[in-house]
C-alpha cells in the first residue's frame, strides 16, 4: 500500500533535520523524515562542526549570520543543544590573498558580522604559539567556533517531533519513481510514499539515489581525513579554531590537550565512494598535517602524537558551493546537496532557505536561481576569493 504524504524529507543529517524542523513548525504532522540509519549518523557524525562567518560571497555569508544566530541561541530557539562553544575564528592568508581577505572582511562587515582583519603580530597575541612566518593578514571573528554535530542533528530532529513530524530511523530509499514532470512514488525497504513535495537532503548518497530515476548530478565524494593530535603542555587549553590558506590546513580545539586538523583543499585522489566514512586516517596523510601544523605552531613538533583519526566525507559540486532549488525538470523536487564541507554551519539557514521553496515561498537570502543544479551546464558557477575549496 503507497502512502501519500505532502512533504517527505530524504536524510537524517544536519541538513534534512533542519529542513524537517523548519517545514515543521508550519506543517507539524504533514511532514515525514525518513533516515536509512540513525539521525546524525552519517556525514553529520564525521565533521568537526566548525561555526565560522568568513565567505566571499554575500549569499553564502547570510546564510551563515542566520545559522550563526541560531546556533548561539539553540536553546531557546530550537530546543536541546547543539555544544556550541565560542572560541574565535582566525583566517590566516599569504601576501597573494590578503586584498582578497580584506574586500571580504568589509563586505561581511557590511552584512552586519563581527570582523575585522588582524597583523601577523596579533596573530601571535591570539596564539602564542604560533609561528607567523609568511602570514600576510588574517581576519578574526571573535564569537565563531564549533558545535557538536550528532547532538544538533537530533536536537532538530526532536524540536520537529515535538511539532507533530514523523521522524522514522532505519529506512533505506531504493527507488524514486518518475513519471513524466513529478515524482510520483519513493520506495524504502520497507514501503513506498506518494509524496506531493519530495526534498533530498541525502548528501554523499545523492548519485545514488537519483540514478534510480536516470539523472546524474554535478557532484562528487571527496575523501577528507580528520587527524586528532595531542598538543604539548606549553600548549593546553582551548584555541581558536584557526585556517591557514598558506599552509593548507584547519585546525580546531578538542577539549584542554586535543587538536582536530584537516586539509583546507583535499586533493584531486581524495575520490571516495559513500561508504567510506569512519575509516582510519593514514599514514601519509598524517605525516603531511603533521609537518604542516608543525611549520605554523613549532609546539608539535615536541608531540608527534596522532591520538585517532577518521575520515569525513564531502559531496562536492564543481564551484564547492551547494544545490540548493527546485529541479527545473520536475516540478515536485528539492535538491539540498552538494554542500561542499559547509553544510553544518549552514544547516540552520538550509533549512528555512528549503521550507520556503517547498511553501510556494521565495528564500530570504538568495535568488531561487543562485544555487540551482543547471547552473554548471548554463556556464554560470559560482566564483569566490580563494577558489575552490571548504574555505571559499
């Protein structure tokens, strides 16, 4: 037996809980969300949650104020808690970027977010530790920092509950059935809907999926190894969560004595398939962090520790910025996909940016066209500062 519902909710991650969430609190029970594993238990559960305002582009840093704002007041906005911690955000440039750093920085002022560009020295003042040769400037966001993933991603999935949404764990899509301009059935491992707005918020997976109903998408998996290192005792206590275009590396802190690292830009080999999350780092690629947040904070090379490591996921779209429409071709289908390693720290603005889409509404903070899929086949992708990559 098909059942029909109005607006059904692919993916259980940061993404699609906050798209629940939001389509909730004006369509309570009309709402379903269906996850093929536990909530926040995919791509969600492997990010470091990075909380920062510094993008190139005014879309992009809107969508980030709003998360921003949500994030700092989850609480009581939302519910739950989402382990936002402040510690600050500094983004470190070489002399080729730094006009770029600085046309940025006032564009984001402009949008009303707290930043300012810093020196080298005051780098330094920041992170004693640092060592701030080839650093030409930086910009400094004193309220970012970092959240914890799997604790937002259910914390939005119980506000919709508590809004009258079905949140349902352990239900695979295998099929999206189309015919002729709509999407008429999706069927799970369990059943099949009839959904009369279909959103899919399905991340690494989104190939997958829409194969089933022959489309290919502009996306790829990027492999993105996290190494957690152990900082020496000269070193203990949190830090800002610290990006170095320079060196090609972020790093943000873990508790008094633990330090997240990972590559600004993974390379081109970085290719992965969906199921890859949670595997080990390697040994190359522990070595190459190492040496490189050695280089900036001299302090590890007294502690050449690797406490763990996983690996992360990205679904990736040519420009690293993310699909985020209405399907041109079918008229009942929402992308929200290709999110490019910014997804956490946009969920909360995804959210509100697809419930309007699936109202009938226009997004408060871009033109429907600004991040549609046919956007790479019309020759118009997105372009920013620093060119491709999780800092962009």
């Amino acid at each position: 037996m098909v059942e029909r519902v109005r607006f059904l909710v692919v993916g259980g991650g940061s993404t699609g809980t906050a798209i629940a969430y939001y389509l909730s609190r004006e369509a309570g029970r009309d709402v379903l969300l269906l996850e093929a594993n536990r909530v926040g238990s995919g791509q969600t559960g492997y990010s470091t949650a990075i909380i920062r305002l510094h993008y190139s582009t005014p879309e992009v840093a809107r969508m980030a104020l709003t998360s921003y704002r949500v994030f700092e007041r989850f609480e009581d906005l939302v519910g739950g808690s989402c382990g936002f911690r402040r510690v600050g955000f500094v983004l470190a440039v070489p002399e080729r970027l730094r006009e770029g750093l600085e046309r940025n920085v006032a564009m984001l002022r402009s949008l009303g977010v707290e930043t300012w560009t810093i020196s080298p020295d005051e780098v330094k003042d920041l992170i004693p530790q640092a060592d701030v040769e080839g650093i030409a400037s930086a910009a400094y966001e004193p309220g970012s920092g970092f959240a914890e993933p799997t604790e937002t991603a259910l914390s939005f999935a119980r506000a919709a509950a508590e809004n009258g949404a079905r949140i349902i764990e352990g239900e695979r899509v295998t099929k999206v059935v189309v015919e002729g301009n709509e999407v008429t059935r999706v069927v799970t491992e369990r059943g099949e809907y009839a959904p009369e707005t279909l959103v899919l918020a399905t991340g690494v997976w989104t190939q997958q999926i829409a194969s089933t109903f022959g489309r290919d998408v502009p996306m790829k998996v990027l492999r993105e190894e996290i190494g957690v290192f152990t900082r020496p005792g000269d070193f203990r206590g949190e830090h800002p969560v610290f990006a170095d275009l320079g060196l090609d590396f972020y790093m943000r802190p873990h508790g008094d004595a633990e330090t997240y690292v990972g590559s600004i830009e993974p390379p081109p080999t970085a290719i992965a398939s969906p199921d890859e999350g949670g595997r080990p780092v390697s040994r190359e690629t522990f070595l190459s962090y190492h040496e490189r947040i050695s280089r900036r904070f001299p302090a590890f090379e007294r502690s050449p520790h690797l406490v763990k490591g996983w690996t992360g996921l990205y679904d990736v779209t040519p420009d690293w910025h993310p699909v985020i429409c209405r399907d041109p071709e079918v008229r009942n289908l929402i992308w929200a996909f290709g999110l490019s390693g910014h997804g956490f720290k946009l969920a909360p603005a995804i959210g509100m940016a697809v419930r309007d889409l699936a109202l009938g509404r226009r997004p408060e903070f871009f033109d429907p066209d600004h991040f549609s899929i046919d956007r790479f086949s019309r020759g118009r992708p997105i372009t920013t500062t620093y060119g491709i990559g999780v800092v962009s």
